[in-house]
C-alpha cells in the first residue's frame, strides 16, 4: 500500500524583492509591495517591511504569513529585551536572535527569505543576509526574494565590496553616499520589476541614519 | 532521545486559565507539524531550504599543530547564493570546527557545541579535550539522525594532549585522524593535498599547502570558490594566516607572461 501523500501544503509564495544596502553611516533597506499568489495579484500596497528596534529595519519576501508570525515573535523578545535590559536591542543582537528563532522552527520552517539592515554600535551600516533556517552573515549589501537572483549580479557589479573574509581585512561598507545609494535601489527595483512577474506597483525605500529613520516610496510598473 | 539544550521552553499556546505571569512550564521542544506523512514532509522542507552541499574544506595535522582550511562559495542548486561564507567556525579561542552541508545546520550547531564547551569548562575548571568536544557534537547529530540534517565538519583543535583532528558528520559519523577533506571538492583537495604532505612541515609550508590544496579544489569543483581561508591552531590556539581570492590566486600560481609577438612590438614602438 502506497503512502499517501498530503494535498495540502502549508506553504504559499507571496513573492516579491528585498534590497539592502550598507554605507559608511547609514543603511537603505528597500521592498516591493506587491504581493500575490501564482498568477493573482491579491494587493498592490502591502509593507514587507518591520522597524524591529530602533536601530535595526527587517524586509522578508516569501510566505508573508510566516514572515508576520516571525514580526510578532522578534517584536515581542525585544519587547522583553527591553523590559529587562532597560534598552534597545542593537543590531548584531538582533541578527542573532532573528537566526536563532528561524532554526528554533528548523523542522517546520518559516518560509521568510529575509534581510535585516541597520546601524551598528559604531554607527557604520550593517546588512545581515539570511536563509530560510537562519544562516547568517554579515555582509556590505544583499538581495532576497523572487527578483534576487536579477539584483544580486547588478549589485555586485556597482557595489563589489571586498569579501570580510579577506587577510588583512578590508571594509565591506559600500563608499557610496546615501543618496547616490538610494537612487541606485531605486534602479535595481525599476530593473527587476522589468523582468520579473512578482516584482511591480511601489517600492518602500527605508533610511536609517544619525538622524533616525526616514521612508519613502517610488512608483513602479504595475503590469 | 534528542539533545533540546540549545531551546528555549515556549509556553503552551493555550493559556490554562490566568496562570501566564510569566511561568513556563513546557518542557522544551522543537515543534513537530501534524503531518500524516512526516517523512514526505521532511524531503519537502529539505528540498524547500536546499542546503548548500558545495564546498571544499580540508584539515590535517602535523609537527607544529594543526592545518585548518576552507573555501567560501555557498551554493542553491546552480546559484551562487553567496562568495563570503565563513566555513571555518571559532567555536572558542582554541578550537575550530569547519562547515559543510546545510549552512544553519553548522552554524547553530557549532555556536551550541562553543556553549556547551563553555559550560564544561566552568563545571570542571579546566578546558575541555577535542575528544571530548566532538563527542559532544557527534552525539547531538545522531539524536537527530534520519530527521534531515546535513552537516559534514571537522572539529580541530589543540588540548592537553597536543593537537587533535575529528571528522564528525550528520549520519552520526564519528572519526579521528590526521588528514581529513570534506566536500564536492574533496577529492581534488586530497590529491595535493596527499602528494605533498610531510608530518615534518614548517607552519608557512603547511599554510602554503593548504592554500593550494583549496585553490585547486576551486578551480576544478564549480560548487567551490570565493576567499581560500588559511587558519593554524598551535599550542596557544588558532591564528588565522590568510584570506585571499581563489581569482587572485589563480594568477599568482600561473604568471601570466606576454608573448614573444607582443614583446616584440612593444619594443617596437618604443619610449
């Protein structure tokens, strides 16, 4: 007797790009805002996009469920953070905590492809890059999502940094300013909406620099 | 029965009256899915987050201590998914452990052997062996053997003992020995490595053997690249020696000269 297998799958694509980008003192963490399943697009204006802690922004693409549990569950540790260490989680702890709590669900994972950007207790931009079971690392700029793998070759070709594994180390940090980066995510998602059907209607562009955190959005194609 | 140290206790879902001031009661545990068929649910999930298989590392032993190198591609499926992974893993000052196959799989698992490494040492005042250590981590693997992990690594490390060197994998493998290679380009690590291996090396021509053994690996194994890590771990423990670009390398090993022709012409039109 053949195993039956199950017909339901707890699972969806909700598609979509995320971008972010490390300077010397800021750090640009961009997403689409679109989300659909299959071919249905089912909104044009949907944020994937968390502010975790002050100084620490969260883009997941992916099964947005998952990714809105996975929101709730960091913003209520730091909320515990905060109560017990009487202040704001940095970034790098962040980082930690967000892949300690993928693994935690390593043998029913959250289907969230995510990238967390922000500050570092020095002020210098930081991006960690994740895969669905929590591996990490820190890295100067990363894409994840269904235009990723379209991103990914463009931004190492403008913003090669050096690899951090490098002896003697170099800086990951991209040279470029905050504008000159915002106006390149900007190109990145026009690009990417071009050729992939999940990316389109609004990219969300988040700064977070000394001055705190700044939002904006540019229209894109919606076909 | 499997190892849950590393989790948290969650406290159950559905609150037993008024009693959630904070009291966790739940034993810890990883949640499981209700799935009638908990095996194709597992091949799915493997298939969904696609550990990264490609990789060369390489660890030996020799007169001075021991030899630890990595490459650093990570790969998902045909995609490079990234050039900077860190493959060789500090687990503490004085022991390393090397990654290959699901990269979160080696990543949390090496992080909890680093803690539990640490809390031995506070329990009994003195470092723990590298026997010890990955027998730590052999027994956590094969509790969890059959339900997907994938980590193939080698714990190396220098203890009262002198240097020691284990292969420890996710079917609940458990080796000692002096020469170990693990992964897609394993074999073409061994083959230099192999032919030029002396135990009574120097620790610049056992760092410059294992540079070579892993730029070969990267030339020939298409799933290996990136940064060629360089780390020794002495007496004092380990010290990384080098990081450089498998692309740079390829160069430095193979000059590339002009050929006669264009000499020739370079002469030719002269200062």
């Amino acid at each position: 007797m053949t195993k039956q297998h199950a017909n339901w799958s707890p699972y969806d694509n909700n598609g979509g790009s995320c971008v972010a980008i490390a300077g010397s003192d800021y750090c640009v963490i961009a997403a689409d805002t679109r989300m659909s399943t299959g071919y249905n697009i089912l909104t044009r204006d949907y944020s994937k996009i968390s502010h975790l802690a002050e100084k620490c922004v969260m883009a997941s693409s992916g099964f947005q469920a998952d990714v809105k549990a996975l929101q709730k569950v960091l913003s209520a540790r730091h909320l515990t953070y905060q109560h017990q260490h009487n202040k704001q989680m940095s970034c790098p702890a962040m980082a930690q905590l967000l892949s300690n709590t993928l693994y935690y669900k390593r043998f029913f994972p959250y289907y969230s492809f995510n990238v967390l950007g922000g500050l570092d207790s020095e002020g210098k931009g930081c991006v960690f890059t994740y895969d669905a079971v929590g591996s990490y690392e820190r890295v100067g700029y990363s894409s994840q999502g269904s235009g990723s793998t379209l991103i990914m070759p463009f931004l190492d070709n403008q913003l090669k940094s050096p690899s951090p594994l490098l002896l003697p180390a170099q800086d990951a940090v991209t040279p470029l300013s905050e504008a000159e980066a915002v106006d390149l995510v900007k190109t990145v998602f026009a690009s990417a909406t071009e050729r992939d059907i999940y990316t389109g209607d609004k990219v969300e562009i988040v700064i977070l620099n000394a001055g705190g955190i700044h939002r904006e959005f540019m229209d894109l194609r919606k076909d | 029965m499997l190892d849950t140290t590393a989790l948290e206790s969650f406290p159950s879902l559905i609150s037993h009256g008024i009693n959630v001031a904070g009291e966790i009661s739940a034993p810890p545990s990883f949640q499981l899915p209700n799935s009638n068929d908990f095996d194709g649910f597992v091949k799915e999930t493997i298939q969904m987050v696609k550990p990264a298989k490609g990789t060369t590392t390489l660890a030996f032993i020799f007169k001075e201590g021991v030899m630890v190198a990595a490459d650093s591609r990570a790969s998902m499926g045909g995609y490079i998914s990234s050039h900077s992974v860190k493959k060789i893993i500090e687990i503490n000052p004085y022991m390393l452990g090397t990654m290959a196959g699901g990269a979160a799989d080696c990543q949390f698992w090496h992080r909890n052997l680093g803690i539990k490494c640490r809390l031995h040492e506070l329990a009994n005042k003195r470092r723990i062996s590298v026997t010890g250590a990955s027998k730590l981590l052999a027994n956590i693997l094969y509790s969890y053997r059959g339900m997907g992990l994938s980590v193939g690594t080698m714990i190396a490390g220098w203890d009262e003992t002198g240097p020691g060197l284990y292969y420890v994998d996710s079917e609940g493998g458990r080796l000692k020995g002096n020469r170990f290679s693990v992964g897609s380009g394993s074999p073409y690590a061994y083959g230099v490595l192999d032919s030029g291996y002396k135990y009574d090396m120097s620790v610049e021509e056992a760092s410059e053997l294992a540079r070579r053994a892993i730029y070969h690996a990267t030339f020939r194994d298409g799933a290996s690249g990136g940064v060629a890590s360089v780390y020794y771990v002495g007496p004092t423990g380990w010290k990384k020696l080098s990081g450089d670009d498998v692309g740079e390398l390829h160069y430095h090993y193979n000059p590339v000269t002009p050929s006669t022709v264009e000499q020739e012409m370079v002469e030719a039109a002269g200062p």
